[in-house]
C-alpha cells in the first residue's frame, strides 16, 4: 500500500496527533496534558511538522502511519528543530522517517532555515547520521534528590543573565519562558555567581539551564550542593542537556549525580 506525507496543518492540526505519537511511543504514564503542554513549550508549527499517511486522506487518524514533530523556536532560529520522528511498528524499516525528514527539510528551506536540529536518542543515531544528519555535540541528563524542606518559592527571573555569560548547561530557552509562573523559578546564589533555572515537572525538578561567571570548581560544586538543599527532601532533580564531557560533568558526578538518558544534538544543513 502507498504513502503519502503532509504538513500537519493539512491533516487537521497538532493536537490530533497525540493519538499518532502515543501509537509509536506508548502512552506510559504522561500526566493529563502532556502533549498539549510539549506543543507549547517546544514552539511546534502545524506548517512545518510532518505526517505520513495511507490513502487519499491525511484528516484520517486511522490512516497515518508517522509524524515528524518541529517548529522554529526563535533562539535556535535559523535552524529548524524538529522534536521527535515517529513510524507505527508495522511502518518500519520501508523509508518513512526518511521520506518524513526529507520532506521537512524541503520546507525548512521554503522558510529560509538553514539547517535542521535534533537531539536524538542513541538508538535514533543511525538513522539521522543516515539521513545527513552530523553530530554537534553528545548530552547526558543527570539525577539527583532534593535534600530541602520545601518547594522554592523565589520568582523566575530573565532567562538571560548579562553578569554570568558562562552558561555551563542548557535545554530549550523557549520551554523554559512558556512554563507557567506558578511551575517555574530562578535560584541564584550571589556570593558563587551562579544561576539555575528550574522547572516543576510533576513530583520532579528540571534545572533547564545553569550559567556562571565563575571559573572556580569549589563554587560551581557548592552551587549545585546548594540546589539541592534548597528542593524538597526525595524529589527527583533533573540537569538537562549536560555536555557529556565538560568542566561540570565530572564533579557533578562525584557528588553523586547520575546519568539517566544520554543524546545527541545533530544538525542537517540545508
């Protein structure tokens, strides 16, 4: 049977496609809105994401068989990122996420973007690296457990810091910027000149991005000592998009922190 791929404004919206995604990945244990949330945070355009289908009709939930989620979040612009390619099991291994990929970069090239950006798991390597995709830079996501006694309450403050330019790890500026007030905050310690910010995530904490002036390793270990005293008792605290080898990695490591998902980020030029 044929395929054919369209934008996902042809087939009826990004929202719909939560069907599609939870098809590929499984529906696990995602907290109601979830999916909702992602379009947001990760700035995905219904123009630019892709989705494939069987027949004569892309508004048919029942006909599609993969999607390409992306969007153009303006502090990676201009680049594309996508933010996640998906095939149903049955699909698999017949070009699909090729053709997907393909059919993004021709319209990421209609918009005048210059390359394509994803953070790809491991197991998805082969398939970027295959599809022109060339490799930037390797991530790890580390863990650690709160030691405090309650939730911060400081307010977020600007995602850029003029006075600490040094940003040691960082996630996805506009995920960060469309997290609610009430689920996000900034902790900062002076006298260290260290900076995190921080999302709630469900019982979790995610330190999306630390930035520094300092050089020191005594005040960067002590700052992130620091974060944890100040998270609750026993909640998971997460650093996201940490270089896999960098000044922080190590140290953070020693103290205990943990990897629990290792990426990528990979780049396609246009």
């Amino acid at each position: 049977m044929s395929w054919s791929i369209a934008a996902a404004r042809e087939a009826g919206g990004l929202a719909g496609l939560q069907t599609l995604v939870e098809g590929v990945f499984g529906a696990g244990d995602r907290p109601a809105g979830w999916f909702g949330r992602k379009l947001a945070r990760e700035c995905l355009d219904d123009a630019l994401t892709r989705v494939a289908f069987v027949g004569d009709d892309p508004t048919d939930p029942r006909a599609w068989i993969g999607f390409v989620l992306a969007g153009r979040p303006p502090s990676r612009r201009p680049a594309v990122r996508a933010a996640g390619v998906g095939v149903l099991a049955a699909w698999r291994r017949r070009g699909v996420a090729a053709a997907l990929l393909d059919s993004l970069a021709a319209a990421s090239v209609d918009l005048g973007a210059t390359a394509i950006e994803v953070a790809a798991s491991p197991g998805a390597l082969p398939l970027y690296r295959a599809c022109g995709f060339v490799d930037v830079q390797a991530t790890t996501t580390l863990l650690a457990f709160g030691r405090g006694a309650h939730s911060p309450s400081s307010p977020p403050t600007p995602w850029d810091t003029p006075r600490q330019p040094l940003e040691l790890h960082g996630y996805l500026q506009e995920a960060w910027e469309r997290t609610p007030d009430a689920e996000r905050t900034t902790l900062a310690w002076p006298e260290l000149a260290v900076t995190h910010h921080v999302c709630r995530e469900g019982r979790a904490f995610a330190v999306h991005r630390t930035v520094t002036a300092s050089t020191g390793a005594h005040a960067l270990d002590a700052a992130f000592d620091h974060l944890l005293e100040r998270l609750p008792d026993g909640a998971p605290v997460l650093a996201l998009a940490v270089p896999l080898v960098s000044s922080i990695t190590g140290s953070l490591r020693s103290a205990g922190w943990v990897d629990v998902q290792y990426a990528a980020i990979v780049r396609r030029p246009l």
